[in-house]
C-alpha cells in the first residue's frame, strides 16, 4: 500500500488516540487493578480489530485498482480505435508503420501500413517540418499535428468548420451608398422633365443591376442609394470591377454634363455603426478622388475601382466663396499661419503657398511658409524670391517653423493631403488647426483637417488658392511676383493650358493676369537648362513599346534623376504618335526607384501608380519604390499594368 494510504491509518491521530488511552488506563489501574485490566482487554480487543480493519481494506483496494486498470486499458483501446481523430506512425524511410482505423476510413485503403507516407498523402510533401498544418484530401479538409520526435501524425477532419466559416464570411453584410455625381450641375443645363426622364433611366438600371446581384437598394435621397447585401455579392461585384460604373457613364455620354456614379461600401465590420460610417468615409474618397468610382474598405483594406474619367469641372462658386470665408475666420483666430507644401516643391506647390502668404498679410498677421531643398524646376523662381527681400523673409526651414508653433498656429497645407508627402510631417503634431488645399485625388493616407478643399476637377493647387483670393477682399493688390508665381504653377500643371483645362482655369489665369502677373517672366522661370535638356532625351532614347499604346522608358542605372526629369520625360513621350500613356523608370540620387506616368486620358496611370504604391491623377501619377532595381521595377510596373487595363 502507498505511504500516504498508510498514514491514513498508522498516522499521528492513531497514535494520540492510543496514548491518551494507556494514559487513561493507568489512571484506571492506580484506582483499582481490576478495572485497569477489564480495560486492557479491552484495549488489545480494539488493536486487533483495527488491524483485521486495515488488511480487509488492503485487499479490497488491490481488487479495485485491478478493476479499474482493465476497464483504463480497455477504454483506451478503445478510444483509438473508435476516436473521430487519425493517427499515424511512421519509420525514418517515411513509410507508414501503424494507423488507426479512422485512418483506413479516411483514405479507403486497408492496407497502408508498409506504403510511403507521401504518396499516400501527396498533400503532405516538404510539409511534416511544419508543426500545424492543413491540407486537402478526397474532397475533406484536414487539420494535422504533427509530432516529428515520434514520428507521429494526428489528422483532424476540419471540413465542417471550414464551411461553415466559408459561409458566415459570405453572409456577412455590406453596405453601400451609392452617389449619383453631377445631379445637381445637370439641372443648369436641362429642363426639369428631360432632367426627372434622365434620373429615372439612370434609377433604372442601377435598380435591375442591384436586383441581378441580390442587392437590397433604397434611394434615400434624389441623388443617393443605400444598399445592403452580403459578403458574398460584394466579392462578385469586385469581381466585375463595379461594371455599373461603365454602364451609367456610357449611357449618359451624349450629354453636355454625363451622370457618374460614386460608390462607398464598407465590409467586415463588427457593428452596424461602424459598417456605416466606413461606407461614408469610401464615398467621401470616392467623391475626393474625383467620382465616377467605388471605394470598397473591407476592415482596414481600402481598394479602389473605375475611376476612368476625369471629374467634371463645378459651374458654381458657391463652395470656392464658402471655403474662402471659413479660411479668412480661422485666419483672424490665429497667432500666425505657416505654410506647407510637399517635399521637392514643384511650381504649383510654391505658387500655392505663395497666394496664401498673401492672403493671410491682407488680414494683417504673420505668415511663414516651410521650405527645404528645391529642385532644378523651381530654382529661377526661388531666386526672384530671395531677391525680394520681403518675401525671403517669410521662408523659413523645417527647424525654424517647429520653433514657430504655439497653441493657436494655422497650419495651412498646399498641394498634398498625405502626411507621408509633407515637408515637416512633425508639424502636423504639433498643431490641431490645419487646413488642407489641394487638387489630386484622395488617398488612403490623407491628413484630417480642420477645413478642407480638395477638388480634383482642379488644374492646380494654384487655381484653387487665386479663387480663394478673390473673395478675400474687394480691394486686393497682389504682388506680381506673386501673381506670376501663381499663373506659373497653373501653367506647369496644365501643360500650357492643354490638359485638366476647365473655363475656371481661364478665369483664374485671367484674374492673375489683371492682377499683375507677367506671361514673359512665367517663359522665363519656365526656361530649362540645355544639360537637363540633352539628359531627358537620353531617357527618350531608350523606350520600348509595350501593348501596342503604350511607352515605357528607362534611365541609365549609373545615373541619377530629380522627380521632375522623369515627369517631363514622360510627358515628351505622349507627343509620340499612336501613344496613348508613357512611363518612365528612373533611380533617384538616394537610390529610390522613380516612376512617372503619363496619359491622354483613355489609360488610368493613376490606377496603376496605386498598385505600385504611388497615386496621382487619371492623366498624371507617379510612385517610388526602395530596394530594387530599374529592371525589378519595370517587370511590375508591367505586372500593374496588365492588372489594370
């Protein structure tokens, strides 16, 4: 018998119980001996009697565990045989030593001992140094553990699980809100009846392409659509790329102002609440990046579709004056405003910054605007401006503004809404009061302003900031510099009034011309340098056609190129008969891959910019890439572009 069993009946209670009763006998005995020993009769009656006790409970405690041994061995037995779980041996030579019988059933051989482990398992190949791993066999998922000191497999049968885990990410909901863009705009231009027929026709397509879909659909506005459906339609329309995009904006094509769509769908939410506001947040990207698209965010994963034209120019100022009067309140609010545009400024960028320096000085406060190293591009215009001694003192670097930033600073940021893209991203820390002006289409990574004006129909950051000025003041007297800085940035973005021109583009450039800007001197800041010229067509020289439509040209791996050299290579590249979009591949001096795209507007560069990180415009976008080569980057971009068109 253990020790511990023993104790139970040999322990220290046993030994006081018989020495406080010899006690009680000698007591007994000194009173009178007979009654001492009546008691020690008694006394050995009870010893004996413990002890027949113990051996009666040894011998039935033998018998037990002997009882309780074979029914152990016989249910274990059992287990493995009957257990809904396979197990498998196998030797060194991988072949099969021993198998439950759930493993016959499972593969319908009764004779695998002896055969090789992964013939019989093909699934199983260059897989057992994993511990956990899942694999497919007859048409059943299995989960199998694998134990290699043993040499030992556990198969688990995981088709249940799979399903139905297959199934709730089907059915789980989506919503969508659906924007019928430029409904507004269309009613300038026609007559309520011809207007009420459009919007019915339009109604009833997206309708009978919800209903194809299984989509629930509840117009909740005149020119909004709610929409619910289930994972599993939504992978199907991703599928499609959203073709209801190309269905409305084809059939209303004929029409001065044509009907887009813009989509925002949410999915993979936990709550209902959450699903809605992530549907609004992708319609206010779709909308951001210009319309005529759908922005799907399935949990943090943002991907967008369509997107093929470029956004309809607003015929109304109403948002420009609005914008303007909610900028001049939080100018008066401010200690000082500092100005932001992105890294490498360009034209537009200093141009922009430029017009909002002066609109802040005609409310009489302070402005700086952030400037680190520029470019090759905008080198005449710096040095007019550090000419002017007035203006030289309003730049300031990175360091100096982080100085600057008190509790009641405007930041103002021009030409970008990343943070990744600014000068100073520390900046945007460092204050709440920020205010973004800008003209490309909305990204994933965006900055979250205080007052917002992003209009991708926009030529430029430039054109959007002189609008601005116009509602500043009635007596405004810019400077010219100024003023050409501003009608430079337009035209740089424009390529000379001859892409992304709206009438409003005109009117600005007709407002700064009045204002003082000079045409000559914008030719001369514009002038390039015959070096720079000489490397760009060296760029030129080396161009493949790639889809018959398109050009992709390289630049030499043992040279270095700006942003703006790639830029303007690509955009000499689309003067190129029969090419319809360019691209150039180029390392930039920190070793960063460049690339710049370029389009007439049938081919979306941008779309293809994103797939490689990058973004831009539906004619202009570019991306960098670190840690490849020229010839890396060209085999994605081509990889993006065949994903694309």
């Amino acid at each position: 018998m253990p020790k511990f069993l023993l104790k139970r009946w040999y322990g220290m209670h046993m030994v006081l119980a018989l020495s406080f009763s010899l006690l009680l006998l000698g007591i007994l005995t000194l009173h009178h001996w007979m009654y001492g020993a009546i008691g020690m009769v008694c006394l050995i009656g009870l010893v004996l009697y413990a002890l027949q006790a113990e051996k009666g409970f040894q011998r039935d405690l033998r018998l037990y565990l002997a009882t309780v041994t074979h029914r152990v061995k016989k249910a274990g037995e059992g287990v493995i045989q009957e257990m809904p779980i396979g197990i498998l041996l196998y030797n060194e030579e991988k072949a099969i030593e021993w198998v439950n019988p759930f493993m016959t059933h499972m593969s319908g051989d009764e004779l695998l001992i002896g055969k090789n482990l992964q013939e019989v398992f093909p699934g199983l190949n260059g897989k057992l140094e994993q511990k956990r791993l899942e694999f497919t066999y007859n048409e059943r998922v299995y989960e199998v553990l694998v134990r290699s000191e043993e040499r030992l497999l556990y198969f688990t049968d995981i088709t249940d699980f799979k399903e139905l885990t297959a199934r709730y990410h089907r059915e789980k909901a989506a919503l969508a809100i659906i924007h019928l863009d430029n409904l507004d705009e269309i009613g300038q231009v026609m007559d309520d009846q011809s207007r009420t027929l459009l919007s019915t026709s339009v109604a009833g397509v997206i309708t009978e392409w919800a209903t194809k879909h299984g989509i629930y659909l509840r117009r909740i506005t005149a020119d909004k659509f709610l929409a619910l459906m289930e994972r599993e339609a939504l992978d199907k329309l991703e599928e499609t790329r959203f073709d209801i995009l190309d269905v409305v904006r084809e059939m209303t094509a004929d029409n001065k102002i044509p009907i887009t769509l813009s989509i925002g769908v949410g999915a993979a939410a936990s709550t209902y609440i959450e699903l809605g506001q992530m549907a609004q947040s992708s319609l206010d990207i779709a909308l951001g990046r210009g319309g005529d698209q759908s922005a799907v965010k399935v949990g943090n994963k943002l991907t967008f579709y369509g997107g093929k034209s470029n956004a309809v120019e607003k015929r109304t100022r109403v948002r420009a004056r609005v914008i303007a009067h909610a900028l001049r309140d939080l100018i008066h609010e401010a200690e000082h405003v500092i100005v932001m545009g992105h890294k490498q400024p360009d034209m537009d960028s200093i141009g922009a910054s430029l017009g909002v320096l002066k609109a802040v000085q005609v409310h009489k406060k302070a402005a700086y605007i952030v400037m680190d190293e520029g470019n090759n591009s905008v080198e005449r215009l710096m040095r007019e401006i550090y000419a002017n001694e007035e203006l030289a003192e309003t730049f300031v670097t990175p360091e100096q503004a982080i100085r600057l930033v008190t509790g009641r600073t405007l930041l103002v940021v021009v030409d970008t809404h990343r943070p990744s893209l600014v000068i100073e991203p520390k900046l945007l820390g460092e204050t709440s009061r920020v205010v973004v002006i800008d003209h490309h289409r909305r990204s994933e990574e965006f900055i979250e302003p205080v007052l917002l004006y992003l209009e991708p129909y926009a030529s430029s950051t430039s054109e959007l900031v002189t609008e601005l000025l116009q509602y500043q003041s009635e007596r405004l007297n810019i400077d010219s510099l100024i003023a050409t800085a501003l009608l430079a940035g337009i035209v740089v973005d424009t390529k000379s009034f001859a892409f992304r021109t709206g009438s409003r583009t005109f009117e600005a450039a007709s407002f700064l011309r009045r204002n003082g800007a000079d045409t000559a001197a914008v030719q001369r800041l514009l002038k390039e340098d015959v070096n720079q010229y000489v490397k760009r067509a060296r760029i030129i020289m080396n161009t493949e056609t790639y889809r018959d439509n398109m050009a992709i040209a390289t630049g030499d791996p043992a040279e270095e190129y700006t942003q703006v050299q790639v830029a303007q290579a690509a955009e000499q590249l689309l003067t190129l008969s029969g090419i319809q979009a360019s691209f150039v591949v180029a390392q930039r001096a920190d070793g960063a891959i460049l690339i710049s795209g370029r389009s007439l507007g049938d081919i979306n560069v941008q779309s293809v910019m994103e797939l490689l990180g990058g973004g831009g415009h539906l004619t202009g976008a570019a991306t960098q890439i670190e840690g490849i080569t020229i010839k890396e980057a060209v085999k994605r971009l081509k990889e993006a572009i065949d994903s694309v068109i």
